[in-house]
C-alpha cells in the first residue's frame, strides 16, 4: 500500500478515539522471520499485542479494541449490531470492490480492457451507488462514530487518493468528516512521521 494508506492507520485511529495508550514498533519490509508469520500467518501487518494476546486482521483488532471502550463499539444491543454490520460491510461488501480496482489504478492497468471495466463498474455501480443515499441520510454510519466508520472511511480513502468518488458528493462529505477528526489527523501524521525515520534510519539508497 502507498504511505499513509497502510492498514495500521485503522489501529492507530481507533486508539487514538478511544484514548488507549500504546506503541508502534517496526518489523522488517523483507526477509520475515518466523516469530512474524506467529504473528500473522500471511506475514502482513499490523497485529496487536495486548498484554498476552496477539491478534491480526484489522477487523478483529478493531472489535477488540471496541471491547475496550465504547468511544468506538455501542455498549447497547442495537447500536452494537448496527456497527457491526456496518463494519463487516465496509469489509466484505465495500473493500471487495474498492482494493483491486485501487490496485489496478496503482499498477496502471486501468487501460479499458474487460477485467478493468468489469471491475469499475462493480465499485462504480454496484456498490458506491448503494452506500451513497446511506450516507447522505446521516452523519455517521451507526449513530455515532464507530469502528464502523474508521474502517468504512479508510476504505474511502483509497477509492478517493484515484478520484473515484468524484460522483459520489455523499461519499465524499463523509470522507472529508471523518479524516478530519483530530485523531485521524494524529494517526496519519504518526504514520508518515514513523516512515519518514525509518528512511532516516537507511540513509541514502
């Protein structure tokens, strides 16, 4: 993923909101050792530690998290249903279509052919026409902010860094709400920043 989109910034914006202390810590780019893939069996990132837990995939560390605080998870049935929903929704209905469309968007192989088309018009008319009147009814997705929304908006991003939303203004309102909140803007940053000392760290290539 290009920086500023790797998917850790969805557990950094979800401990951000819910005022949770933690800290980063670096594993290599290549050559992965066993004690990552322990970690996570693909050897991607980001897991998490939690005392003696280790858990990966940023939907299960953003439900383990939303265990932790209702800053991010509704404490009532409805609410916590909802934000579920919303958020297995953003990952299965949403990101299904948005990550290889974004991918062949990043790879230049947005060229018109069949495989491209097939895969525009299943984000372009399948799903951001479904989720547009959704958001254009309510400020979030359940209510109040949730892991729903980090992780929905995220999503968003993505679509929007290749201009994919440029017909969808409800899409875009919601987008332009959500990064906008401090601890959005923090996790970004942090995450730029973390970049920024890594290559420091490399010196001149």
């Amino acid at each position: 993923m290009p920086r500023g989109f790797v998917r850790d910034i969805r557990v950094r914006w979800a401990l951000e909101e819910a005022g949770l202390p933690y800290r980063v810590q670096s594993v290599p780019f290549s050559d992965r050792q066993a004690e990552h893939f322990s970690h996570q069996p693909f050897g991607q990132v980001p897991w998490l530690t939690d005392g003696g837990m280790s858990v990966f995939e940023t939907g299960a560390i953003l439900l383990h998290l939303g265990e932790r605080s209702t800053a991010l998870l509704p404490a009532d049935p409805r609410g916590r249903a909802e934000t579920l929903e919303w958020l297995f929704a953003a990952l299965n209905s949403v990101e299904m279509a948005s990550l290889p469309w974004a991918l062949m968007q990043f790879s230049g192989n947005n060229d018109g052919t069949p495989g491209w088309q097939m895969m525009d018009d299943f984000l372009k008319k399948s799903r951001l026409p479904h989720l547009e009147p959704v958001l254009a009814q309510r400020e979030w997705l359940a209510g109040s902010f949730s892991i729903a929304d980090i992780t929905m908006a995220d999503v968003l991003r993505l679509v929007d860094r290749f201009g994919g939303l440029s017909d969808f203004p409800a899409c875009r309102a919601y987008l332009a709400r959500a990064t906008a909140r401090p601890s959005f803007v923090k996790a970004h940053a942090d995450q730029m920043a973390h970049f920024a000392a890594a290559d420091a760290r490399m010196g001149p290539r």
